[in-house]
C-alpha cells in the first residue's frame, strides 16, 4: 500500500504504553466466553456484542518492547483507520449524516472493554457498547503463520472489516440483527444471522477497498493479499483445519467463498447499498 503521505488518525487509543502490556491472571474464564471462542474459532471478526462479565481477575503488568515490525504495524493502523475516517465521512455527509468515528484501541495480551475482557487470543474485534475496536498488533503473525495471509493490505482489510461493524452499529444495523437472533427459533437461525452480519462487514470492507484502489493507493499484489486473508478466514477452512471436519450448521462467520465473493463484491462497485446481505 502506498500510505507514506496518508495521516495517522487520532482516534487512537494506545493502552500498551500504559501498562507496558497486561496478562489476565487469576479470573474466572467463564462458559460464555469459551463458547464464543468456539464458535469464532478464527482469529479476528469477533463481534463481542451483548457479551459481558467474562469474568474478573487481576492484570500482571508484563514489560513490553515494540519490535521494529511492530511499530510499523503502529503507523500502518492508525493510517489505514484515517482512511476509514475519510471514506465514511464523506459517504456519510453526501447521505445527509454526520459520521463520528470508532476509537482504535491497542493493546496488549488483555484488556476491558465495555463488551467484558477482551483478549489477544479472540483477534480483533468490534465493541459496539463504547464504539471501540480492539486490536493487539501481535495478530499480524498470526495472520502470517496460521493464516497463511501476509501483507499491508491483507492486515488492512482485518482492520476495515471491524471498521464495518461499526458503521453497521452507526446505521441501526447492529441493534435490528441484536433482536432477530434474541427472537430466532433455533441457533441455526441465530448463527446465520451472524453470518449475514459479518459477510456485510466484509462487503463494508470491500467498499472501502474500492475507494483506496481509485485514489492509486495499491500496489502490485495487494488485492491478491486481501483475497487471502478473506478466504484464510472462512468457518469451513478454520473448522476443518481444526477439527478435521466441517459443521455447515455452525457457521456464525460464513465459508471462504462467501467471505471472499461479498468483500469482492463491494470491492467492485464502491457502493454500500450493494452490501445487503440479508436479502441475497
């Protein structure tokens, strides 16, 4: 990605410098928060909504140093989140609203978040109560070495997606999919509501792609970067990688080609409107 005169956003809440990074010791971790870990499997699209009292514990200060990898991760995030900034406030205003922007929190191991104790091992993800993504930059090796999914753009895309859930929670999205998975007949119906919610992110994702490719901001085997990572992420490929086997069923993320086709979806048009998956 070419971002060498792109801004750094000052949403940016650095909580690493803070505590020199924090371990969760000593807490409860609770049946609810191993169930979501189960059926997140992944490492990152975690939307934490309605999740609360993961338990309580004490943080062990543990000395943190940014390697020099991480802090161009540093520089990549904030940069890639004042594009989002840009690309939203602008489509917001042209549709007679006003965009206020998620904070981008960095941290550490643990931390609290207004959803329950957020840690490294769910991936990024989305807080939809104080509007915050959560975000422990130690991710992107995971990305490399278990995802198989390198790259500026792909980690970018990891960033974008979560900044898709945010304008779902912005546009009421978030709050209408809340109560048709509180209202839904069976947890096969919940799951495919979170499916829908998250392949819509990965079209917001797309969205946004599409606006940085018109501003010349790509380079040479980006695209193909973040094609990876969204089929790098599929329930079916972490399940069977996992598990050996793959449990259609429980899917709450959607499948690689699904993930794929709706961030490619939005990556071609540029426009969210495209992005209606419930309706497909």
């Amino acid at each position: 990605m070419r971002l060498e005169n792109e801004r750094e956003s000052r949403n940016v809440e650095d909580r690493r410098g803070q505590s020199g990074g924090r371990r969760l010791v000593g807490g409860r971790k609770g049946g609810i928060l191993g169930f979501i870990i189960l059926l997140v499997g992944a490492y990152y699209g975690v939307d934490l909504s309605g999740i609360v009292n993961f338990g309580e514990g004490q943080y062990e200060q543990q000395p943190h140093i940014a390697s020099a990898e991480e802090q161009e991760l540093n520089t990549l995030s904030r940069k890639v989140l004042y594009t989002t900034e840009r690309i939203w406030g602008d489509y917001f205003k042209q549709n007679g609203m006003t965009y206020q922007a998620p904070t981008l929190v960095l941290y550490r191991g643990a931390t609290g978040t207004a959803c329950g104790t957020g840690q490294s091992v769910m991936g990024p993800f989305y807080c939809p109560a104080d509007e915050k993504i959560y975000l422990d930059l130690a991710f992107y090796d995971d990305m490399k070495h278990k995802l198989r999914a390198a790259g500026d753009f792909a980690f970018a895309y990891v960033i974008a997606h979560e900044v898709g859930h945010h304008i779902q929670n912005k546009l009421g999205i978030t709050q209408q999919t809340q109560r048709a998975q509180r209202n839904a007949t069976s947890q096969k119906a919940a799951n495919q509501i979170s499916v829908n919610v998250e392949l819509q992110a990965d079209c917001f994702a797309g969205v946004w792609g599409y606006q940085i490719q018109r501003e010349g901001k790509l380079e040479a085997g980006d695209v193909e970067e973040a094609f990876l990572a969204a089929e790098a992420v599929g329930d079916d490929r972490l399940q069977q990688q996992s598990q050996g086997r793959v449990i259609p069923d429980s899917f709450t993320h959607g499948s690689s080609a699904q993930r794929l086709a709706w961030f490619r979806k939005g990556l071609q048009s540029g426009n969210p409107s495209v992005c209606n998956t419930f309706n497909h």
